[in-house]
C-alpha cells in the first residue's frame, strides 16, 4: 500500500483544481453576456412600444382638441411635446382623411 503525503499532489489533482475554477468562471460569465443581451433586446422592444403608444396618444390628444387628426408626423413634434428619434425609428404616418384616425406604425431601422 503507497501512502501518499498531505504536501504532495498528483497531476491529476493539480489538473483539476486549475480547470474547475476556470469551467466554473466560463460559465458565469456565459450567463452574465447571455442575460445582458436579453436585457439590451427587450429594451430596444420596449422602446418602439413607448414610441408608438406616445405617437398614438399625441394623434388622439389632437383630435379631441383640434377635432382633426393631425396632418403629419412633424405637426405632432412640435406642437405635442413628442420627441422621436430619427436616427434609429422611422415613423409611417398614413392620414387618409381629416376625420379617420390614421395608420400609425414605428419602424426600428
């Protein structure tokens, strides 16, 4: 029967301290980019909702005060308080007539 001392180790063991720390750190740091690129998705999401839900609530804030739907997108930014960002939402702003709520729909470039 080998007796072994407590100061010496095997290869093996020298191994697998080394690799289970480093699997262990991986691994965590895996799910920490995987859940801030979750994180960064619904936010982009959510962001075209509040868009178009502030658009939507702009247009019919002017109907009940003006008794029309307003002629353009431009209309509702300055004289509403929306602020949109054109450098990454396009808005589609369809009016058919001045009495008809319009086609409203926020595209993410």
């Amino acid at each position: 029967m080998r007796r072994r001392s407590i100061y010496r180790k095997s290869a093996w063991d020298v191994i697998r301290s080394a690799v289970v720390p480093i699997l262990f750190t991986l691994v965590v740091m895996g799910m920490i980019v995987f859940g801030l690129r979750q994180t960064a998705a619904s936010s982009k999401s959510e962001g075209l909702r509040i868009l178009e839900d502030s658009v939507r609530r702009a247009v019919v804030t002017c109907f009940a005060i003006e008794g029309k739907y307003p002629a353009s997108v431009q209309y509702i930014e300055e004289h509403y308080g929306v602020h949109i960002d054109h450098t990454k939402y396009i808005v589609d702003y369809v009016i058919f007539a001045s009495n008809i709520m319009p086609d409203i729909a926020v595209i993410e470039l």
